[in-house]
C-alpha cells in the first residue's frame, strides 16, 4: 500500500512550492532554491522515517509519491473552480454543514477507549 505519510507530505511541500512560487509568484532565485532543498528534504527525511521504522518498502513509499503527484496535478487544474463554486455560490452553508455533519457521524470509534483515542479526537475537534 502507497504510504500515506509520504503521500501527505509530498502534497504538503509540492503544493506550497506551487502555491507561493507559481500562484503567488513570490519566490525567485535564492528563495526558490532553498525551499526546494526543504521541501526535498522534508520529504526525504518522512520517507526515511518510514522505512527506518520498518513500516514501508521503498516501493510503498515511491508508489505514495507518486500518488501524491497526481493528485497535486488534478488539483492545480481544478483548484480555481472549485475555489469559485465554494466562496461564491448559495449552497455553500448547507453543503459545509450536510459535509461536516456527515463527517461526524462516519468518524470510527474505537472498541476499548484509549488515552491516545481521545487525544486523537479532542485534536481533530478544535
């Protein structure tokens, strides 16, 4: 299975790489390359983390790259639009709520409570 940790980190420093050195146009030179050996780095050291502790192969942790990767494409392309129909359309309060409301009900609970169980969920809620 992908690693979903080196998915979610992967997305995190592609996107903000993106976000500020593309959108925002923010970063050039100097800048830009230092937050690519970051990024590089953060998501190296997460996949390292992981095959260290023994919890993935590297072919999990490519395949999560990888993952991430797509899904950071698809978004780019759609991430106008969607940010167009969610802050300016009629139906976005009920839609957050019917969302949230239905996230809710679908969070797992576990079978023998646990300190970190509600940690976890007191986390999640604020």
């Amino acid at each position: 299975l992908p690693s979903t940790h080196v998915l979610n980190s992967t997305c995190l420093a592609l996107y903000l790489l993106y976000h500020f050195a593309v959108k925002e146009a923010e970063l050039r030179g100097a800048a830009l390359a230092a937050c690519v050996v970051a990024a590089a780095a953060f998501i190296g050291l997460v996949s390292f983390g992981r095959m260290h502790l023994g919890m993935h192969a590297p072919v999990d942790l490519a395949a999560g790259a990888a993952t991430a990767c797509a899904l950071l494409v698809f978004w780019c392309t759609v991430d106008e639009s969607v940010d167009a129909w969610m802050l300016h359309g009629q139906h976005v309060l009920p839609l957050q709520a019917a969302l949230t409301l239905t996230l809710v009900a679908l969070h797992p609970v576990p079978r023998q409570p646990t300190p970190s169980a509600e940690y976890c969920q007191c986390f999640h809620g604020t």
